[in-house]
C-alpha cells in the first residue's frame, strides 16, 4: 500500500534517525516543501568532534524553564556532545544555500526551545513531531506565538534517561 505524504516523510524520519551518535536520543530531521525534501538532519557532533558512541556522554546540570520562562523544578543531566536533529538539518540547509522559507519539518519528537527559535528564525510555518518532548512546553508556547503550526502525531511523551 503507497504511503500518505506524511507517512512517507515519518518514514524517512525514523531511517534518519537510525544515524544518530548519541544513543540518549536516536532523533532524526527533514525539511520538505511542495513534498520534495530539501535537507535532513539527525544527533550528531560537529565534523571532526568526538562522538557519544566514542567518547561517552559530555554531561551537564541543566535547570528547567517552566512556561513563564523561569527555572521549576530539579537540575537535570544533558548530554551536550551533538547537536540536536533539527539544528543539524537546519545548518546543512545554510551549508549548501538552501532556504527553509515556507517549509515543513518533520522530526522525531517536539522541538527543544533553542531549535524551536532557528526554526522560526528560518521561517519554516509546520512542524510535525512524532511524539511530545518531555520538556517541550516553552517551544510549544513559541510555536504558538509565532504562527507555527505545531502537530503531535502520537500524544506520547518522549522521555529520555537523566544520564550519568
């Protein structure tokens, strides 16, 4: 049975995925518009860094931003190493000269809040997540703000381990 558009693009979602370099999140990305992907992206280092699968986990404390935009909540620990799905596929579209302007975004799970900012900076106007980001409330708030339009495919929450 042929695939919908969105099945299709979820599709090459999870494939991308599979390329991840931090096993905390296997997230993948792509950026299509008038069906025709323009650039993808999955959690990786930088070119020439190490990655999580090599070298472990680069682990900080962060403190959690509740939606007024103040710290709640306990510390918890991050991995830092790569570079998040959507921000890799963002920053290959600026590499090659590709404009995002217009464009819809499927990627694995709800954006965190500083590629949430790229992707409204960049003018892509629809995100399409497979799952919630058990952190996601403030992106959401920014979607919303800035006429994102923002689409849960499962409302499961997407919970990743709090690392060593």
């Amino acid at each position: 049975m042929r695939p919908t558009w969105n099945d299709y693009f979820f599709e090459v979602v999870d494939s991308i995925a599979k390329r991840a370099t931090c096993d905390r999140g296997r997230s993948g990305c792509v950026i299509v518009r008038n069906n025709a992907i323009l650039t993808t992206g999955y959690v990786g280092s930088a070119p020439g860094q190490a990655h999580c699968l090599e070298a472990g986990h680069m682990m900080v404390e962060i403190q959690d931003l509740d939606d007024n935009l103040e710290k709640s909540g306990d510390p918890h620990r991050h991995c830092i190493r790569t570079i998040h799905a959507e921000m890799n596929a963002i920053l290959q579209a600026a590499k090659t000269g590709i404009s995002l302007e217009g464009a819809t975004l499927y990627c694995s799970m709800t954006p965190c809040m500083a590629c949430a900012m790229a992707i409204i900076r960049v003018g892509i106007k629809k995100v399409l997540c497979k799952r919630l980001y058990q952190k996601a409330a403030v992106s959401i708030e920014m979607f919303k703000a800035a006429e994102v339009e923002l689409i849960h495919r499962e409302e499961v929450v997407m919970e990743y381990p709090s690392g060593k």
